[in-house]
C-alpha cells in the first residue's frame, strides 16, 4: 500500500500540484479550500471537498433561489421538520407523522438504466429511513424521449426493471408517479423517486453528533469502489454531445436491495430501544458527506479512523473511501456504553456494522489513516459550501415561442373530427395506457394500498382503526414550464394538489424534484429561477409548505437542456380511506341507494363538470399530439379556485355523495372521461355545454369531473353553491360506449384497444 | 411469527411461507431460503401432517425442499408481472380450501416474477389425475405456467403452493376482492377441528 498524502506532507509540499479540475473544482473554489486550510488539502481533503461542493451535494447555483420556500412559506401547525433535514416531517394526526421526499437519479439511470433507477429507489428510501420513519410506500416520476426513438427503447426497459427490482425487494408499494415522452428528454431521461414514511411523532430522529464521547458506527454495506465521484463528475456536469456515456460508466453504483430490507429493519429495532443518538444515510458522497454533515449538525467535531471501514476492495485509499457511492449504509451515532446493545441488534439482522470514531468538541473533523492524519478541517466548511448567483436572462427564443399562439392551428370540423382527435390522444404515448410500466410494480405489498396508479393520487392507509391514511401525487409538465416556468411549475403544483384532492384527502405540504438543463446557461438559470418563484408564491396561496426536495441541473446534451421540469409531489392527509374517490365510473353506483338521499333512490350517476373551462391550448396535449406544436401560453392557474375545488371534494367525499372524481389535466375533459370510463369498464353519455371542441380539449387548470350518486344531487349542488365551485351537469354514466350527443359514440372495446395498445406494441 | 434462524416451530398448528424475497432472491427464488435452519423442523413436521401454506416466495422455497413437486421459473415474457386474476378452485378438499366449492371462481392478484409452474410432462399428468391441481388460472395465462397451473398441494392434501397472493384478497378496500379469505378461514377450521 502506497504511503497517504498526510496533512504533515501536505504542510511540507505546499507547490504540489493537485487535480482539481479533474475532480470538478474550479480554480477559485479551490483557492478557497486552501485558504480555509492555510495549506493545500491533503488528496483525501480534496476529494472530500470536491462531493460536498459539486452542485449535487451543495445546491451552490439554486441556493439563492431555494430559500423562497422558508421565506414566502404559508404558516402551517402540520410541519414538524422542514427544510434543511434529509426529509420533511408533516404531522397527519392521530399522534402519526408523514415524512416524504422525491430525488432524482437522471444521469445514472440513462449510463445504466437499471441499476441507476434501481438505487434512485435505494437511496430515497435511506433518506426516509434517516428521519425515524418506516417507509410505506414509493412513486417514481419518468421522462424519456418519443416512445418510438431506439434509446428509448434501451432506457425505458432497464429503468422500469430497476425500479421493480429494488422497490419489490425491499417489499415497498409503489403507488403511482407519472410517465411522459418528448424529444426533449431523448438523451436525458428523467428518473425522480418519491418515498414516504409513517411515524409517531416521538420517532423523529435528527442528523447530528452531539456528545463528545459517543462513538460513531457505519452500518450496512461493505464499502467499494462503485459510484466514485457520482455526485461531483457524473451528475454535476452535462454530458458531452458525443461518448459522454462511456467516460461516465464506471461512476454508477450497483444495488443490493435485500442488504437495503435488512437494514431498514434493524435501523427501525434499533429507533425502538432508543439506542440511537443521531443518524444519517449514505447516499451521494457517502461517507464523506455523512461525518461532515453528522459534525456541522452536532456538536462540531468528530474523529474518524478510515482504516475501520469495512471494504470490499481492500486496494481502496482514503480519497476512494471518502468518494464512494456504495449503497445500502448509514452512519449512527451512538452511546459508548450502548454499543454491545447496538452491535447485537445489527447482528440479529445480518447487518454489518463497525465503530468508525468518535464524537470530540475539537470543533475539527480529523481522520486518521493507519494513525497518520489525512483530514484536519473544520467541518461545516464543507458542508456550506460555496453560494452562486449565475447570471439569468430570459432565452432569447421566449418572445417567439409566446407569440406562436395556438389558435392558429387547423381544428377538428365536425363529430368524425373530434373522435379522431380523441382517439389519437389516447392512444398517444403520453396519454396512453400505462399498464405496461406499472404492472411490474408490486402495489399490494404491506397491505395497505387503497389507490394506486392509473388512480389520480396514491392513499395509503395509515390506521386500521381509524381509516387515517395518506394520499400523495406526483405532477409534472415540461410543455407548460418550456412556454412560461413561473406559470407551468405552478400548473404542476396545482395538478398535485388536485390529484391529492380528488381522492378526498386534504392536500398538507409539498416536495419538489427540480430537473433543468446546465445552470450556467443563463436562460436555463432564468427557468430555474422563474419556477422557484412560482412554487413558492403557489405553494404560499395554496397554504401548503414546501418540506423539502432536490435540484438536478445539468440535464442537457452538449448545449440543448431538456424542457424545465419541475416535478411537484403533494402530500395530503384522509380523514377515512373507507370514502376515497377513485377515477372509475362504476356499474355499481347504477341504481344504488344514494348514501346522503336516504334510500330507494335510484337512476345513474350523474356528471358534473367541475371549474371553468376557457379555450387554454398553449401546450396542451392536443397542439402536442395533433400537430407536433408548442407555443403560446400555457392555461393561467387560480389557486383560489383550486383551493375551493380541493374543499369541495373532500367534504362531498366525507359525506357520501360521490361514486368517482377525476382531475382534468392533459387532453382536458375528452381523456379524463374516457379514463373514467375505461377504469370502471362503462360508459357514459354527455352533452357538451359549449363550443365542443374547446370543452373537450382545452386544458384549463381546477376542474374535475364528478359522478353524483342517484339521489344525492341536491346536496352536492348545495354543498357546491357553498364552496362557490361553477359547475355543469353534463350528462349520465351508464351504456358500453363513451357518446357525446350530436357529436360522436366510442364503443369502449375500441377506445381500451387504442389506449392499451400503444406501449405494449413498442415494448413488447 | 417464526424466526428463520431458530430451529423451533414453537408447537404452532400451522404454518404459512410468505412470499418476498428471501436472502434477496439472487440466486434461484427459495434456492437458499430452504436452507435456513427453520427448514429442518418445517419439512419433518410438514411430512407428518403439518398444515402448511406457501405463498409465492414460499411456494418456490416448499419446491426446493421438495415438499412440492415442479419448480417455479422465469415468467413468459420475463417481466415481473402484477395483476388481478380470476382463479379456477379445483381441489377444495385441501387443508387450506376447505371453504371453497370445487370449480368457485375468485379474483385474487399475482404478483412475481418468477412465476412460471414447471414440471415434467409425468409429473404434470400425475398431478391432474390424483387432484393435485388446487388453483389455476381461468382467463389466460399470464406467466406460461404448464397447464395453467396457479397452485399445487402435496399427495396428503396438507401442504399447498400458491403464485397468487390470497391476503391481498380479504378487503374490497386495499384489494381486488375478499376472495381470498378461505385460504384462512379454512385451515382455521382445520385446526380447530
């Protein structure tokens, strides 16, 4: 074994040249790290510095804009831990807490789709994991280029088989997330991860080292060669127009998601008997990230023996044991004499552990290696990092595109016009069936899935006793955020909480995953800066607090970024599973007693048409599918509105009067009632209360469609006067087909034979 | 609940392998579980009349202990696979469906990826005519099961293997149905008696 670049050769060679460039540093942030030091960094100092100050670990460029979610946050009594935690802590009740998060893992997953999707999973999972919670449920939000495009035919596969291998291993649900395609995305996917986690309220767990004395434990996983440098080269930077994947191959770490059950088991054992003091998860930057994060947190120092990490590649150095991605560990902070107790629970389940150092009040974090120092800093240096203010400007392409209005494109003339164009939509690959994805996802594991995907919104019960439970979405649209970010982030949230809402559940606080090209493009700083302000002047009207989330830059390919895509996911909380709404008009709710009309009522299910519709079709689906276009505006959000809506819903849930409700959002009223009809395998029979075509496919923002139960009209329409939410009876559920009067009839065997048949015929 | 590393069944009158993945399920699904040291007082007390319940993963371990005849391959198609599926009952004289009529259809989802039942073609008709077929699949197949097979028993009637998963079956709330119910409510009256 070579001998290490201690901090005494560091001191003796101050003229050493050293690669920090090659690391992802620039010359200034380096100039910074020795004049920190008042010396050059050791190799393992530097390495050190280079994660915890790549744009992954550091949010150095989104910063400045990200403290808008404290800042304009609407005062919540639900947040029991916020931003700045591995997750937020939302409270739902019943003495239960919620944590919940989503993060992206982009560039893996398109460098090895299955094993980067698959520890995307991995590593959102530990996050939860840290905060005490036991994790109930996942949800992952997927964008690829045109379905039909040969990479994605490489990248989809492999990214759903990962998700499927890992999330079904460790015996989580998988509840629903969003799938999408655009030429935007062809040579960067997007793979966002969601999990959320159940709790009491005592449970919480915090990221700190405190107690000088206490011993530091890293638990779980032997620590290898696999993911060096992952943060700071492979997803701090865009990849290289040409043979960007081959250089980046060898930074994607490889899951073991059984080594992940074991470890979340007897993480949860460990909670129970109180034996820990602090504890993080390893993800990006493992373990150095983890002792400077677990130090800055606690009481400001910490001794750590390298030589102590258990490796799987006994030819690892300091700087690779402080870099590497490994996963399926976490660092615990522990009572000395609590150790045997910690180590013998660890034992029952398998899970190898090892003392790594210990707590000091030296206010330094000092490593050793075979006892010669290599690392001496002080520790919150390299957690803060540096702050950038890039440069952002609006693209000079903004006007352009605002200007090429929609309304110019040619419309369907007649009936045979509009049912082409709604056949086309639904069998688009955006809109179509997506069975062929999410059946590999087990959604029934731990028994406790009321809805999941192709539902709104993903309910998970929470109390057997009570019918508590969690509702949660994902939304996101790149089309929206390409026209305008400040509106179309806001569109996402709103869509979110509207598919929170349309369960019953009452929508509580916000994650975000925010996917953007290279932040040092200005006008890609621009979006970013625009869609920050969005969600958090959204999330303040809305009155739901933003607890937590992730940045992904760098996703373009040489100088082209993707569509701004900021992935909104809304929590929300069910006072009673047992009266969730689902999507489906059901054969059951013909003739059924209706719950709140007392009884012998009968007749069909009626359907309301919730919210205003205005002719919106600046990005909307149908420009999209129909003639390749975007531009213009995208439809103008009212929170107000959304918030009366979301009201609406969850009281006339409480109360009975409904047998479905399904959000509007892309391809409008015409895709939501023929996914209405599909999931509950009927069909209904509607008239359209204006200009067809515009009532059909315009996209404006809060509105649902709801089907009444016989006999409970009259106390929705009151209930609906209350909450001042317009809305128009349209027509009747029941029938095999999907007929608008005057207009059109879909048979629903040919509408299932488009919407189901689109994937399966690309993918096999 | 029995510990996988205790050689101890703690006197209990039955017993049910669940599914999940068992030592991660790396190798071939059950190929190790049915080492673990619980295994060695499972098989004895499962020959002599134990009533015992193999759910997915537990339905591969019972074949790799050889308490079950065939094996559980990779599903056609190789996808994991989870959907909701009607099911034939055609032995409900089984410890373990008791409570079903013999050709009662229900809807209980499957959810694996290695799900495909294999057996020699002898084996296969041995099965069919002594009744060892308890379940199969009655729209379709989704995996490439041999003859459609969703579900075995051994020759006494007391050990029997499921692909599908019935406890995802007891709630119209959180499942497809609440068919899968007599899976439970029948060996509970096997035992009491």
């Amino acid at each position: 074994m070579s001998s290490p670049d201690t901090v005494a050769r560091a001191q003796a060679s101050p003229g050493q040249p050293q690669p920090f460039a090659e690391l992802g540093l620039t010359e200034a942030e380096y100039g910074k790290i020795v004049a920190t030091l008042g010396r050059r960094p050791t190799s393992a100092e530097l390495a050190l510095y280079s994660v915890m100050w790549s744009e992954h670990c550091s949010y150095k460029s989104s910063k400045v804009h990200l403290k808008q979610f404290a800042d304009k946050a609407p005062s919540s009594s639900a947040l029991l831990a916020g931003i700045g935690h591995n997750a937020g802590v939302v409270d739902i009740g019943g003495g239960y807490a919620v944590t919940f998060k989503i993060e992206s893992h982009n560039h893996p997953s398109y460098v090895e789709p299955h094993q980067g999707a698959a520890t995307g999973v991995g590593g959102i999972v530990r996050d939860i994991l840290a905060m005490g919670a036991r994790p109930v449920a996942v949800m992952d939000a997927l964008r690829f280029g045109p379905a039909a495009a040969p990479d994605t035919r490489r990248v989809l596969p492999g990214v759903v088989s990962g998700i499927s291998f890992y999330g079904n291993c460790l015996g989580l649900p998988n509840i629903g997330g969003e799938l999408d395609f655009d030429p935007s995305y062809a040579g960067n996917p997007l793979v966002n991860a969601l999990c959320v986690g159940v709790m009491r309220h005592d449970d919480l767990q915090v990221a700190a080292a405190t107690g000088p004395g206490n011993q530091v434990i890293l638990l779980g996983s032997t620590t290898g060669p696999d993911g060096v440098g992952g943060a700071s080269v492979l997803a701090s930077a865009a990849f290289g127009a040409a043979g960007g994947e081959g250089a980046k191959r060898p930074s994607v770490q490889v899951g073991d998601p059984f080594t992940e059950k074991l470890l979340v088991e007897c993480c949860l054992e460990l909670y129970a008997g109180g034996l820990v003091v602090g504890i993080q998860d390893l993800g990006a930057a493992g373990v150095a990230c983890a002792t400077t994060e677990l130090a800055a947190g606690g009481t400001g120092g910490m001794a750590v023996r390298l030589d102590a990490v258990p490796l799987r590649d006994a030819s690892l150095g300091p700087p690779e044991i402080l870099m590497s991605e490994s996963q399926e560990r976490m660092m615990a902070v522990v009572e000395p004499d609590r150790v045997p107790e910690f180590l013998a629970v660890c034992a029952k389940w398998d899970v190898r552990a090892a003392v790594i150092g210990e707590v000091t009040d030296t206010g330094r974090l000092i490593m050793t290696w075979h006892g010669e120092t290599v690392v001496d800093i002080p520790p919150s240096s390299a957690a803060d990092g540096p702050v950038y203010r890039r440069p952002a400007e609006r693209g000079t392409d903004a006007e352009a595109l605002a200007a090429d209005d929609p309304d110019a494109l040619p419309r369907p003339v007649d009936g045979a016009a509009l049912r082409a164009d709604l056949l086309a939509l639904i069998g688009s690959d955006g809109l179509a069936d997506k069975s062929w994805v999410t059946d590999q996802y087990d959604r029934y594991v731990r028994g406790d899935t009321v809805l999941a995907m192709p539902e709104d919104g993903g309910l998970v019960r929470v109390d057997e006793a009570t019918g508590l439970g969690l509702a949660l979405a994902t939304d996101g649209n790149g089309r929206y955020c390409r026209l305008d970010a400040y509106l179309g982030t806001q569109l996402a949230l709103c869509e979110a909480y509207r598919n929170v809402a349309v369960t019953g559940a009452r929508p509580l606080a916000v994650t975000n995953c925010l996917n953007f090209g290279s932040p040092e493009d200005p006008a890609v700083m621009w979006q970013f800066a625009e869609a920050v302000r969005g969600l958090a002047d959204g999330c303040a009207a809305l009155g739901v607090p933003v607890t937590g989330g992730n940045v992904s830059f760098y996703n373009q390919t040489g100088t082209t970024a993707i569509h701004p895509t900021p992935v909104i996911g809304v929590l929300g909380v069910h006072d009673d599973v047992r009266h969730r709404l689902a999507i489906g008009f059901g054969r059951e709710t013909i003739g059924e007693p209706g719950a709140a009309g007392g009884s012998g009522s009968s007749g069909a299910a009626r359907i309301v048409l919730l919210g205003q519709t205005r002719a919106e079709f600046g990005g909307s689906a149908w420009a999209h599918v129909r003639h390749g276009h975007l531009g213009g505006r995208p439809p103008a959000p009212d929170l107000d509105a959304e918030r009366r809506l979301a009201r609406l819903l969850a009281a006339a849930a409480a109360a009975g009067l409904l047998s479905a409700a399904h959000d509007l959002s892309d391809g409008g009223l015409a895709i939501a009632l023929a996914e209405s009809c599909l999931r509950g395998e009927t069909g209904c029979t509607v008239r359209l209360p204006g200009d067809p075509f515009t009532t059909l496919f315009s996209e404006s923002a809060g509105r649902a469609i709801v089907a009444v139960r016989p006999g409970a009209d009259a106390a929705f329409d009151q209930l609906r006067a209350d909450h001042e939410v317009p809305g128009a009876a349209i027509g009747a559920v029941g029938g095999d087909s999907l007929v608008v009067e005057d207009l059109f009839s879909i048979g629903l065997d040919e509408l299932a034979a488009v919407h189901t048949g689109t994937l399966p015929a690309l993918f096999g | 609940m029995l510990w996988h590393g205790d050689r101890d069944l703690r006197g209990v009158d039955a017993a049910i392998l669940p599914g999940g993945f068992s030592y991660g399920d790396y190798l071939r699904c059950g190929a190790i579980a049915r080492f673990s040291p619980v295994m060695s007082e499972l098989v004895p007390a499962a020959r002599a009349g134990l009533p015992v319940l193999g759910i997915c993963n537990g339905f591969q371990i019972l074949c790799e202990a050889h308490l079950l005849p065939g094996a559980l391959t990779r599903n056609a198609g190789l996808r994991f696979i989870t959907r909701d599926l009607r099911l034939g009952v055609e032995n409900a004289q089984t410890a373990w469906t008791r409570a079903y009529q013999a050709g009662q259809q229900i809807v209980v989802p499957l959810k694996s990826g290695e799900g495909a039942y294999a057996a020699s073609p002898g084996t296969l008709a041995g099965l069919e005519a002594s009744g060892q077929v308890v379940i199969r699949y009655a729209s379709g197949n989704p995996n490439g099961s041999a003859a459609g097979i969703a579900g075995v028993c051994n020759a006494a009637g007391n050990v029997v293997g499921l692909m599908p998963h019935p406890e995802h079956a007891v709630d119209g709330l959180t499942g497809p149905s609440a068919d899968g119910l007599g899976f439970f409510t029948s060996v509970v009256a096997a035992v009491v008696g």
